[in-house]
C-alpha cells in the first residue's frame, strides 16, 4: 500500500499533456506502467541500474500492452537523462537499514538486497538522488517514497534547493510519501 500512495501522489499531480516522468528506480515497472496506464497523455520513462530488474519490468510493459510506449532504461539515477527535461520524478528508493529488526523475513527473502538496502541509516539514495536532482528544472516535481522515520532526515538532505509542496501518510499514520518541488 505504500507505494500506492506513491503512485497515487503522482496521479493526483496538475501536469500538462506529454509531461515527462521519470521512475528513478523502477524494478518491475509498478509504478511507471500504472502511471502510463492511467494517465496516456503522460510521457512516462521507467530507468533502472539493475538490468535484471528492467528484463522484469520489460515482460511487465509487454503483458500490459504498452510496448513502444514506455522507455526502459538502464541509469543509475540521471547517468543517462537529461534531468532538466523532466516535469517529474517519481523514486521508490532503497531506504531500509540493513540492521532494521522489524524487516519482515518474506521481504528480505523476496526482494534483492540492492532494492531494500542504503547507507546512511536507509538515506543514502535520498541523498544521491536530490544531489543530482540539482539540475533538474525549476518547478520540476519530485515524488518519493520514504521509510518510516525518514522524513525529517530527506527533507534535510533537500535543503533549500527544493521546497515542500505535501506530505502523505501511510494508512498507519507514518509520513510515507514526499513531494517536493526544485526551487
């Protein structure tokens, strides 16, 4: 449910026809394909490090019939993307400290370490991620799912280079996803 929260922060975004979002991250392409899927007149790219992960999210896009339509793109993070040509930035990080103790087994089992684990007490994506975000236009939107705890430590990281624009709560209460906007 957590990263339907995500997803639906996105889908709840004022953008114009053919605005360009971007999922940083994307793994098995959830949120980019639903994105595209639910609002076509999006111009949606789905980027991954992981060429596993972007084979996974290639079979997803096929099954939806959403061949040609969603890029898939192996970068770790704006490697290869022009970030000031984006409306929006939707990321999913790694954001759970490998020494959290109430990581459920099923999803440490499940999922591969390199999608769960960050430095830094789970922040270290956060950081790259709104580091090199800096050049990302002004007014660019950046939606972000956070670990719980997390989002005094983010909005830190983001400084003055973004501005707060809303916060959401998971259904427990936790802030849970981060929308901020590039100053």
């Amino acid at each position: 449910p957590e990263t339907e929260h995500l997803v639906e922060a996105v889908l709840r975004l004022h953008l114009p026809p053919a605005a360009r979002v971007l999922d940083v991250g994307t793994g098995s392409g959830c949120i980019a394909l639903t994105v595209a899927l639910e609002r076509p007149q999006l111009s949606v790219i789905g980027s991954d490090i992981d060429l596993g992960a972007l084979a996974v999210a290639a079979a997803n896009r096929r099954r939806l019939g959403l061949d040609g339509r969603i890029p898939l793109l192996a970068s770790d993070l704006f490697e290869t993307l022009e970030p000031g040509a984006l409306d929006v930035i939707v990321c999913n990080p790694p954001y759970v400290d490998a020494s959290d103790p109430e990581l459920s087994e099923t999803v440490r089992a499940f999922e591969p370490a390199r999608a769960l684990f960050a430095a830094e007490g789970g922040i270290a994506c956060y950081r790259r991620l709104l580091d090199a975000g800096l050049t990302a236009r002004s007014g660019a939107v950046f939606v972000l799912e956070l670990g719980a705890g997390q989002l005094e430590a983010v909005r830190g990281i983001a400084g003055s280079g973004y501005l707060t624009r809303d916060i959401i709560d998971d259904y427990a209460g936790h802030p849970r996803v981060l929308v901020l906007r590039r100053a």
